[in-house]
C-alpha cells in the first residue's frame, strides 16, 4: 500500500512538522507501507481552469500522477483567514472524482486559533466527500501554543492524538484493500 502524506501549503512549516509527525507514528504501527511525502511547494502550480490534463505543465501532471498512484492519504493544510489555501484546493480541482474514490484519508490541521478547527468540518470533509474517500473519523487540529520556538510540537495531548491518528488511519487502510479498484467497475 501507498500512501501519500500531503502538506498542503506552499509557506511555512508548522504543517510539515504535523505531517512528519503522523508519518513517523505510522511507521511505528510497523505496517510496512510505502510512504511519500508530496509538498506542494516543491511544483510550479498553473490556476485550474477545466482545460485537458495535458495542456497543464509538467509539474501539474506529475501531482495528479501521485494522487492517482497513491492508495492512500494524510492530507495536511494550514489555516489561513478562515480557509484551506488556495494552492491545496486548486490542486482538488485538478483531480478526477475517482482518484480518491473508497481511499482512506486521514486529516491534520494547524492554525492560529482553536476554532479554526471548523475549516476541517466545513471545508475539508465535503471535498473528501465528493470524492468519496474513506475518511477516518478523527482528525487532528494544531495551534501555535502547542508548538515552541522551533516548531516542535510540545504539546502531549497532540502526541497522542496524532499516534491515535496514524493508528485508525491503518485500520482504515488494512479495511480499504480491495475496495478502490473492484467498486469503480460497480459505479
């Protein structure tokens, strides 16, 4: 099993410190996926405006390459004036609605207030949805108090929650087997 950990944000870094995080907590779980990081920093992004996949650059075409690919993912995003970035949701725009479809799908978050957590319920989920991914039911909200100086996560409760996160996200992985490629041929 593939699985795709996604920092959705060209700025900034507390978002890969909560990616790198989960990673290494599934890598505990000792479930043996292979795991790859997709920063969305690291590609030319062009606005999505409906034209073919191949009429994008390059860069666009390979991220679309890695979603595809992917049998799985932990999707990661600041906050930033209330909403996901743009780039992260430019990027949603740019897949198929099966690329994703019967996927697992873990969510961590961070931003600078605690009700930001709302983006998740309000934002995330109904994209994930519409994709018809396999959303585990926790996700995981991080704000600056929970990180130092250096941007390393301080806080416990987070620990614990995000080794609970990676935990459910396996199970839903090790559920999902199967279920992508057999259910498309269904609907």
């Amino acid at each position: 099993m593939k699985v795709l950990f996604v920092d959705g944000t060209i700025i900034g870094n507390k978002t890969g410190v909560v990616l790198e995080t989960v990673q290494g907590y599934i890598e505990d779980t000792g479930c043996g996926y292979e795991l790859e990081r997709l920063n969305l920093a690291d590609y030319t992004h062009q606005f999505v405006d409906g034209r073919p996949l191949g009429e994008y650059n390059e860069d666009m075409q390979q991220l679309v390459r890695k979603f595809d690919e992917a049998d799985g993912y932990i999707i990661a995003s600041p906050i930033f004036q209330g909403s996901i970035p743009g780039v992260l949701k430019n990027t949603f725009d740019l897949l198929h609605p099966h690329t994703m479809r019967y996927k697992p799908v873990s969510i961590v978050a961070n931003g600078g207030t605690y009700q930001h957590h709302l983006v998740i319920e309000n934002q995330l989920k109904p994209i994930l949805d519409y994709f018809r991914c396999l959303v585990t039911p926790n996700y995981v909200y991080t704000q600056r108090s929970q990180f130092d100086d250096a941007n390393r996560i301080v806080d416990e409760d987070v620990h614990n929650r995000l080794r609970e996160l990676a935990r459910v996200f396996v199970k839903y992985a090790e559920m999902s087997k199967g279920l992508s490629n057999n259910m498309l041929d269904e609907g």
